[in-house]
C-alpha cells in the first residue's frame, strides 16, 4: 500500500527585511540583496550567574559595515581545507 496525501494550506513568515541594533539603518531583501544576505543575527540566552543577569535573553541584530567596527578586531578568518569543503 502506497502513501496517502493530503494538501494542506499554510502560512508562512518570511524576512523581509532587518533593522541594524547599531546604525539603525533599514535593510531590505529586495531593494537591497546583498546587505540583506550579510546581516549577523545575534541571540543570547543567559545562564544562572551570567554577567548580562541570571536566565536574560538578549537578541541584536548588525549589518555588515556594524558588524566589523564592533567585531572585526577579534575575528579570525578560517582557512577552508579540502577536507572541510563538503
């Protein structure tokens, strides 16, 4: 006996768009594509005895351009191997 289907409708979110946390700048998927796929998503959850308080939630959000004045100093650029490429 085969597999037995049946359609259903349903509604999706989609990102169309994101506010830099820092420059406060609008970006937007279609107007702006390549800014769009850059954009750095942070989400933290807190632990107990975390210096940002016990169980927080913090979320931010950075274009690209933000993102390297607050970060660039300490990230390293990882050298993909043939290995790693898959």
């Amino acid at each position: 006996m085969g597999y037995i289907f049946k359609t259903v409708h349903t509604t999706k979110k989609e990102v169309i768009g994101f506010q830099c946390s820092k420059c406060k700048k609008f970006f937007n998927a279609e107007t702006n594509p390549f800014e769009f796929q850059e954009v750095v998503q942070i989400n933290l959850d807190c632990g107990f005895n975390s210096v940002f308080g016990d169980e927080n939630r913090y979320t931010a959000t950075f274009c690209q351009h933000c993102f390297k004045d607050i970060a660039g100093q300490y990230l390293e650029l990882v050298d993909f191997g043939e290995d790693d490429k898959d």
